[in-house]
C-alpha cells in the first residue's frame, strides 16, 4: 500500500489518504476522549497522523484497516497529555487575574471601611457607645459599664444587638438565621 522513504516516513500521499479515510471518525473519538475540547482532539489528531508518518511499518501491518492502530495511538496519546496536565499545577486564566483584587489597591478596603462608618452611624445612640468603648477602645465589658454607667449585662445585650444590626446592615453580608427570629429581635433591640 505504501513505500517508506528513504528517512524512514511514509509517504505524502498515504499519510493524506489516512486522514481522509480515518481523520474525521479518530476525531470524533478524540472529541470524546476530551470532553469536547475540539482543540485538544484536534491537537490529538495531528501527533496521531505525526506517528503515522513517523512509523511507515504501521502501514505494512497484517490488518485490513489502519483505524484500529490510529485510535490506539490516539487514545494513549491522550491519556498521557491528561496525565501530563493532571501532573503539573493548573494555569491561571485572564478571567481570575482580572477578578483577584490588586494588594497595592486600597480601594476596597476604603469602601469597606466607609461602609461599616455608615452602618454604625445607622445604630442607636446606646448601641453606638458601647461598640466604641469594646471595639474602637479596647475596653473589657466590666470597664465599659463603669465608663457608661450601665451594668455589665446591658453592655453584653447592647453590643449583641449592636452586632446583629451591623451584620444585617452591611452589603454582602448572609446569615442563616430565619427571617422570623431576626424581626423580632429588631423590636426588642431598640428597647434596649
């Protein structure tokens, strides 16, 4: 069927009777071997046919069809690149350098930042106060009740409260608590 050049290639003509013959049903194999990445089987195609001209005895062989030994030579061609791919660490796409904020931005810290301003300025006098003496102070909840002059117990409720209005008020923030136990906690919260 066909000769061997003298470096040991198949020749032009077999190799595009091959692809002719065989090309479009070892593709569609291949398709499947990559879970439709048409690339990848295309890529698959072209070292399988590259094989084929590399291995001029292949043509020889005793078989009536060169199909069985192509999609052998293609289904291990794309197991090693799988393993090959598996092996090494995953590449990093446009799309996720494009949505990983840059660290020298303070952008979303400031907004951030001006969020939570906004958020505890929306709070009660009272819930205000004591957020400020624990969190912006540093003060205990016994030295924030003798600064205020509340009992230690009203400054652990008013800070609870304080707490659940802030996390409800902010963008972005989900809690899985029901809806129920949240408005009824609001009423209470304000008699505080």
């Amino acid at each position: 069927m066909t000769t061997a050049t003298a470096t040991g290639t198949a020749d032009e003509r077999a190799l595009t009777e091959l692809q002719r013959d065989h090309g479009p049903a070892l593709l569609h194999f291949l398709l499947g071997l990559t879970y439709g990445d048409r690339q990848r089987a295309e890529d698959l195609l072209q070292e399988t046919l590259v094989r084929a001209w590399q291995h001029p005895e292949a043509f020889d062989g005793p078989f009536e069809s060169m199909r069985p030994w192509l999609f052998t030579v293609g289904r291990r061609l794309a197991i090693d690149a799988r393993r090959s791919r598996l092996a090494r660490p995953p590449e990093v796409s446009d799309v996720i350098l494009a949505a990983t904020p840059d660290p020298e931005d303070h952008t979303e810290n400031t907004v951030a930042a001006l969020d939570i301003r906004t958020a505890v300025k929306a709070l009660s006098r009272e819930h205000r106060a004591v957020l400020v003496q624990i969190y912006f102070r540093g003060l205990s909840v016994r030295e924030t009740a003798q600064v205020l002059g509340i009992p230690p117990g009203t400054v652990k409720s008013r800070s609870y409260y304080a707490l659940r209005a802030l996390g409800r008020s902010l963008p972005g923030y989900s809690r899985s608590s029901s809806s129920k136990s949240a408005s009824s906690d609001d009423a209470s919260a304000t008699s505080r």
